[in-house]
C-alpha cells in the first residue's frame, strides 16, 4: 500500500500530480486514489471565493487521464465544507 498527501500550496500541487503519476506505473493491476484530494475537476465543483485558475483545474484533469483514473462521483451534499464547518460524510454499508 502506498500514500500520497496532496501538496497544500497551489503553486507546488503539480509535485502531487507527478507523484500521482509516479505511483500509476509501479504495478499494472487496478488502483484507486481514496479520499480528499483537496482539487475540483471543474468551475461547478466550487462555490464562492475567488475562481479557481483553470490551468490548475487542467493539471489534475491531466493528472487522473495519465494514470487513468475517473471520478466515482458523490451523491450526498454537493460540498463537505461550507463558511468553515465540514459536513459529516455518511457511509451506508
């Protein structure tokens, strides 16, 4: 099992996305990335503040096509933090 702990700074993200990648050609079984990448996929994917720039936005797009992943999807609330406060995340099993 590997880790991977997104780089916080937006100007350093792109170390996250080689890492990402670095960690796609060590097997060539199924993976799967779990958790909270901190990162949207698209404009829609946050609310408020400034704008996200889009070459950030095309970085991780770029980064999930080269090591061939997808997004699962969410069906619960739209985002898990809203003005401070983080939603709790219910599972079903």
């Amino acid at each position: 099992m590997k880790g991977l702990y997104d780089e916080p700074r937006w100007e350093k993200e792109h170390e996250t996305w080689a890492y990402l990648r670095d960690l796609a050609v060590v097997s060539n079984l199924p993976w799967m990335v779990i958790g909270d990448i901190n990162e949207i996929l698209y404009d829609f994917g946050k609310e408020g503040g400034n704008l996200r720039p889009a070459h950030y936005i095309r970085a991780f797009r770029d980064a999930l096509t080269d090591c061939d992943l997808s997004d699962f999807g969410y069906t619960e609330d739209k985002f898990t933090w809203h003005r401070g406060v983080i939603t709790h995340i219910h599972t079903h099993t």
